[in-house]
C-alpha cells in the first residue's frame, strides 16, 4: 500500500486479506501491486498518536513522578483502520518504562 505524506509517498506491505482492503484502495499497476491508499499517512497514524498522548497523560502525575516515561508498542498499517497498535500474540502490545533517577552519585531505577 502506498500513502501519500508530508515528506513524500510511503509504501507498506499490508496482509491483503485484510478487512477493507479492496474498499478503500484503487489498484495502480497489476493485480497484486502497490495500492494508492484516499488518506494521508499523517492521518492513519493520527490515532496511534492519540494513543500515546492519552498514556503518557496517564503516567504524567505528580503520584507517578518518574524523571523519564517510555512508551513502546508496535503500529500496524491497514487499508481499512489505517494505523493500530500492533498485537503481539492475542492482547494488544504496550510497553511503558518509567525511570527516576535519585540524587547526586545514586543510581537511576527503573520498572
């Protein structure tokens, strides 16, 4: 599949079995070829973003008070809901790092 962005276009292998595949897509070239995708690749991943905000948003608390928060997961590009976090077996994948690092000549730690 290929979407169009900002810094030119950006091709990704898809599954094209896929659910919506063919709906939101027009064939360019021959049958099992790149694919132009109607939306932006800024919007498909607009979501994913979303995600990452609102998690980081959780663990930005006066409660929480880490001095580094990491977030991880992997995004997958579909024709029909455009970017996801990617699932790693049958859950849904987020990883999150928090680390506080202690005063002068202590060590940092982290969970």
């Amino acid at each position: 599949m290929r979407w169009e962005s900002d810094e030119g276009p950006v091709v990704v292998e898809v599954d094209t079995r896929d659910p919506g595949y063919q709906s939101v897509a027009r064939g360019v070239g021959a049958p099992g070829g790149v694919r132009d995708v109607e939306e932006r690749f800024e919007t498909a991943l607009s979501q994913v973003r979303g995600a990452a905000l609102s998690a980081l948003r959780t663990f930005r608390t006066k409660a929480v008070d880490a001095d580094e928060i990491c977030l991880e997961f992997g995004v997958k590009l579909s024709a029909a809901a455009g970017a996801v976090i990617a699932k790693t077996a049958a859950e849904g994948h987020l990883t999150v790092k928090l680390r506080w690092a202690r005063g002068e000549g202590g060590t940092q730690d982290e969970r």
